[in-house]
C-alpha cells in the first residue's frame, strides 16, 4: 500500500504528542511493509532536524515546505472574522498545495492520511481515498478553554475559534472517507446528532515497552510529578491550579512532600511557582527517569479533550495517577482501581495524602493502572485498527481520474 501523509508538524519520537502519534505511525507502517510519502513543515526546532534520518529511513520520500510565523500569525489576524478555522489560516500555504497535488500525480498513492483538521483543507476536493486523523474534538477543547480561562482577550481568541471549528468539524469530516476520533465525548461534541457515518474511535496509544522499561532508580518519598508540554494552555492552567488550590493542602498534611513539574516549557511558564520544594525541568530528552523516581502522578487538568498521554506513561512507569475526571474522559481508566478520580481541590489531595500513607492502596492502583494501559493503551493496538482503516478505504472505487489541481479558498 502507497501511503501519502500530511503532517502539520515534522512528526518526532521527542516531539509534542501529536508530531509523536504521526511518527510512530510512520515507523509501523514502514515496519509492515508500505511505502510512504511524508509532507510536512520545514522542522522549527532543532531536535526536530535530529529526528530527520531516521525519518528518511521510514519514508520512501520527504517534502518539506517552509512556514514563516510572522507569515502566518498575519493570515490569522486578516482571516479573524471569516468562517475558516484561525489554526486552518495559520498552517495553509499554496507551496503545501501545489505539493500535495504533484506528489499526488507522481506518486499516485494508494490512500492519503491527514493529521488533524489544519490539513483536511488540503485535500477536500481531492478523489483519492482519504482519511482524516481529527483525533480529539477541538470544539470540546476551545469550548472548555472559554468557560476556565480567567484572561480576557484568550477567551475573545478562544470563543472565536469555539464558534469556527464547531461549525468546521462535521463538515470536514463529511468530505473524508473515513475519520478517526479518540472518545465518544469527541464525537458527541463534534457529531451530536449522530449524523456522521464515516466516524471510527481509534484512540493513539502509548510506547508501552519504552515507558514502562524499569530505569533502576530509587523512589523518592512523597515527591509528586506532573508531566507534559507546559507551552500549551491547558497545561499551564492545571499546574496553577495545582499549585494555588491543591499542593498547599498536602504540604498542609504532609510537610516533606516536593513536586516536579517534568516538560518543555517547564522552566519559562511556572516559574511563579518555583521553591526547594517544586522543581521545573524544561524540556527533557527523556522523561522516564522523572516518572520512575517520583512516588505519585497527578494529573489536575480541567481543560481537555481526547486521550492524555500524561496520565497513560505515568502507569506504564509504575506509577499512581490522581486525576480530574474530566482528563480520564478519553481513557476510562476505573476509578479507585486503576486511577483515583477528584474533581475539587479537597478531594484531589485527599487522594493524594492517602497513597502516600496507604502502602496497599498504592499497590493496587500501581498494578491496576499499569495492566490497563497494557492491555489497552499500547501502541500497536492503535496501529494495527488505524491500518485496517486505511486497507478498508483503498478498496473504494475512485468517482473519476485524479482530479487536476483545485485551489482551495482559504488565501
């Protein structure tokens, strides 16, 4: 099977969650033996260009096409009123274009897979069978980040973007054979009428063996950590809500517990919260000897949507996770036998004072968790349905020869 892949990000093993997801499905489908075609931006960050050989190694073929910031920041700010996504303004280019449409022509692929909805509008009105990886449902995210985001003019640039993508998602997904969503709550915000027939949950998954690989290092007692991309604003806004209204009612009962935060952007946009007692990382080639010396995880978000991957490693590494209900939506993991669940700040560090008291609860949320995510959250489970999807999609009769070139509205 020829399979072309659009990326709005270089995809990388060590990148943000979604570079990662596009990565390791390169990898698996290289491994099984299909030929690949990757389009994607020019790498912005160094580790990115790292990551490039082993890309060209999976990849029959690379096109990389340049995006300017400045550039697209402008597009935004021109296209703020129309009906288009401000993230489909900001990622489109006619260079993208025009180099989707002759790899098309040359390479004449099988299927096409797009990550996410800032690249369906590549391929709208193109023939070939198509799937669009839309994952988590970003009218649910934007909806959450309007209703808990106390800055006023995020939520302005918030609710706007609320209002396009609500209207953007179903009918963008109408024009792909196939469409792939982590949750049922994704689809209910996207498709509440159940009206999408081409809509199958396909959640990503983590590399199991790769976290859950034991490092050898001590525990250190009562030290919680928190893992994640900490540029992002739903990050930002758990870790302040963690530190303002959660971590002083354990340091309250527990007097030697210590936090970490452990991600990009760590170090830049926490360091209000900064002491000998709370440590921020930055950016960390590798997060495994975090998670594997802390002694719980919490995950305090209360913006989210679809999977999240924090929760998923912090098991695969052996550890207890205590978790806003809303951030084991996309998971299920059960409560008070894989995950302890708290929704007020009370609760969360109640939770949080007993397994660091209760040896045997601890236990068993450590062993329940850490089989959960084994047996359900692994990366080639993942795989594997993603690639029955696209084996199911190039069946389909194309209605006419490829199409020549369509250039699409967005300027």
């Amino acid at each position: 099977m020829k399979v072309l892949i659009l990326s709005p990000r270089t995809p990388c093993a060590k990148g943000k969650a979604d570079s990662m997801n596009v990565y390791y499905l390169i990898q698996y489908l290289h491994e099984k033996g299909h030929r690949i075609h990757l389009i994607t931006y020019t790498p912005q960050i160094s580790y990115e260009w790292d990551n490039m050989n082993e890309l060209e190694i999976y990849c029959e073929s690379i096109d990389l096409i340049p995006l300017s910031k400045i550039a697209s920041n402008l597009k935004v700010v021109r296209h703020i009123f129309d009906e288009k996504p401000l993230q489909v303004h900001y990622y489109y280019y006619k260079s993208f274009e025009e180099q989707v449409h002759k790899v098309i022509d040359r390479f004449k692929p099988d299927c096409i897979y797009a990550h996410l909805i800032r690249m369906a509008e590549y391929l709208k009105n193109v023939d070939t069978p198509k799937l669009l990886g839309m994952l988590n449902g970003q009218s649910l995210n934007y909806g959450r980040l309007v209703e808990h985001d106390k800055n006023v003019f995020r939520r302005f640039m918030y609710f706007i973007e609320y209002r396009k993508v609500k209207k953007y998602e179903p009918y963008i997904a109408k024009q792909f054979d196939k469409v792939t969503l982590i949750s049922k709550y994704d689809q209910l915000a996207i498709d509440p009428d159940n009206e999408l027939d081409n809509v199958h949950l396909c959640p990503c998954g983590i590399d199991f063996d790769y976290y859950s690989t034991d490092l050898g290092l001590d525990k250190k007692p009562f030290l919680m950590v928190m893992n994640g991309d900490f540029g992002t604003p739903t990050n930002i806004h758990a870790a302040a809500y963690f530190m303002d209204e959660i971590y002083p009612l354990v340091k309250a009962k527990v007097k030697q517990c210590s936090m970490v935060f452990a991600g990009r952007d760590s170090d830049t946009n926490l360091k209000a919260f900064t002491n000998e007692h709370v440590t921020l990382t930055g950016r960390v080639d590798d997060i495994r000897p975090y998670l594997q010396s802390a002694d719980i995880a919490v995950n305090p978000i209360k913006i989210a949507a679809g999977q999240q991957n924090k929760t998923l490693v912090s098991m695969a590494a052996g550890l207890p996770v205590v978790s806003t209900s809303i951030a084991n939506e996309g998971i299920q993991a059960k409560d008070n036998k894989e995950i302890l669940l708290a929704d007020t700040p009370q609760q969360f560090a109640d939770k949080i004072v007993q397994l660091m008291s209760d040896t045997t609860q601890k236990k068993r949320i450590i062993n329940g968790g850490f089989q959960f995510v084994k047996n359900n959250w692994n990366l080639h489970i993942h795989h594997e349905k993603l690639e029955r999807i696209l084996i199911s999609i190039c069946k389909r009769q194309r209605k006419s020869p490829p199409t020549p070139r369509i250039r699409v509205a967005v300027k």
